[in-house]
C-alpha cells in the first residue's frame, strides 16, 4: 500500500509571507496617544488609556515573537518539502535512464 502525501508548496510560502507581513505591522504599530488625551476630557480616562496602551505593547510583543516563530517554521516546511520533492524528481529521473 503506497502512502501519497500532498503539500501546497505555494500556499505554504504565500503563509510564510503573510505571517511576516502581519509581524510588521504589529512591530509598527504606534503607542502615540498624545493627540487623543484632550479629546478623553479625563486625566484618569488617559491614565487608564496609557496603562492599557502599556498592556497592549507587552501583548503585541508575545504575539509578534510567536507569529515569528510560526512564520519560520512554516517557511522551513515549505524548504524541507520542496527539498524533498527536488530530490525525489531527480531520482526518478535518474532511475528513469538506466
């Protein structure tokens, strides 16, 4: 019994890349809250804001290092995949000339 196993090398690089797309634009999102305090019309209200601002950037920043690490392992997927399937074409052709 032959076991047939399918991998979308193109939908696992397209992944790869929107993970690292995504990682960008968390690392770049702006903590600048300035131009809002007069509009919050509280101190206490922008404390709050600040603080949960502050919260977010810790956050933000686990999930980039986690989207980092998944967009690696997926781009390492896709390599060792077409990897294999470059290795496996060339045996077949090499087998195919004897």
């Amino acid at each position: 019994m032959s076991i047939e196993l399918y991998a979308d090398l193109d939908a696992l690089q397209q992944l790869a890349n929107r993970l690292a797309q995504i990682k960008d634009a968390l690392d770049h999102v702006s903590d600048d809250l300035e131009s809002y305090e007069p509009a919050l019309g509280s101190a206490h209200v922008a404390d709050r804001l600040h603080a949960f601002v502050s919260g977010w950037h810790d956050g933000r920043k686990k999930i980039s290092d986690n989207i980092s690490k998944l967009q690696q392992k997926v781009a390492g997927v896709a390599q060792t995949y077409q990897q294999q399937e470059d290795e496996l074409a060339k045996q077949s052709t090499s087998s195919g000339q004897h």
